[in-house]
C-alpha cells in the first residue's frame, strides 16, 4: 500500500479490503455528480498492480481519519494525468481559506511534485460543465491548456522552476 502524508491529509491506495473503502465505492456509486461526470466507478476502484511506478494508483483521501475523497494518478514518466473527487457531504466545506476539495488537490500535486523529480507537470481532463472541479483546478494551481474531445477541457500544473 502506498501512502503520502502532506500537512492535512493522508493519501493511502485503495484496497478493496479495507472496509472503509468498500463502503466509499458504495457511497460515489450513488452520487449523482459522480456519475455524472465519471460514469460507473465500480471498475474505477480495483486494486491495480501498478509495478514500479512510484505515485500512480487510486488514493483514498483522509482527513482527520475521514475519508473525504479521492484522487488517481496516472504517472506517463515526465507527466501524470490526475483525477479526483470529493465525497458529497464535504463539498463546499472549508479547510483554512481553502475549500476542502482546493487544499487536498493543491497539496498532492505539491507532494507529488515534491517527490517525483523528473515530473514536468499534472493534467487533469475536467468536463467543461464541471464549473466546481474547474474551479478547485484554478485555485491549486492548475491552468487551462486546451479544449479536448468529449466535452473536456485539460488543465495543466507545472513544476515551479
């Protein structure tokens, strides 16, 4: 299991025996936006071989042993493309000046930065209806790169030189 810890949350893989993390699947398999802008994610969650790739997996996000979210990252050597979520009930909340969904974006981009040193940058492809994930993108430093197909717009974080 991989974990990376940052000043407010904990990122662990997911495990699809833990039972925390079952019952998450569960919870954003009924939430609306999610499948919405995700579709099924039963799939989404596997436990996944990875092999040696340092940070690339799909993250269950703690906060104050909560789990509020997640994150996937998928690393492509000098770039990755990361996804994310929020769990509904934390939506619009506040952590320091930030939302919630802000400071756990901004801060795994950071640490992912922070440890894989040959990365250039994080895209995240966010449908273009999305205006509350474009928002969190913008606010943890992502900018807008291009339009894509599907209805999906990339946003790109990168390293600071």
């Amino acid at each position: 299991m991989k974990k990376l810890e940052t000043e407010n949350f904990e990122f662990l893989t997911f495990d699809s025996k833990n039972k925390k993390h079952q019952e998450i699947v569960k919870i954003i398999n009924k939430d609306l936006l999610f499948k919405k802008y995700f579709g099924d994610m039963s799939e989404y969650f596997e436990d996944i071989d990875f092999g040696n790739i340092d940070f690339t997996g799909n993250y269950m996000v703690y906060l104050n042993d909560s789990i509020v979210g997640f994150i996937s990252l998928y690393d492509y050597y000098k770039y990755s493309t990361l996804h994310y979520g929020l769990i509904s009930n934390y939506r619009g909340m506040k952590l320091n000046r930030n939302s919630i969904a802000t400071s756990m974006v901004k801060e795994f981009s950071n640490s992912i930065f922070e440890n894989a040193v040959k990365m250039e940058y994080l895209s995240a492809y966010i449908d273009k209806e999305n205006i509350k994930s474009i928002e969190v993108a913008k606010k943890a430093g992502f900018i807008f790169y291009e339009d894509n197909i599907l209805n999906t717009q990339e946003y790109r974080k990168y390293r600071k030189i």
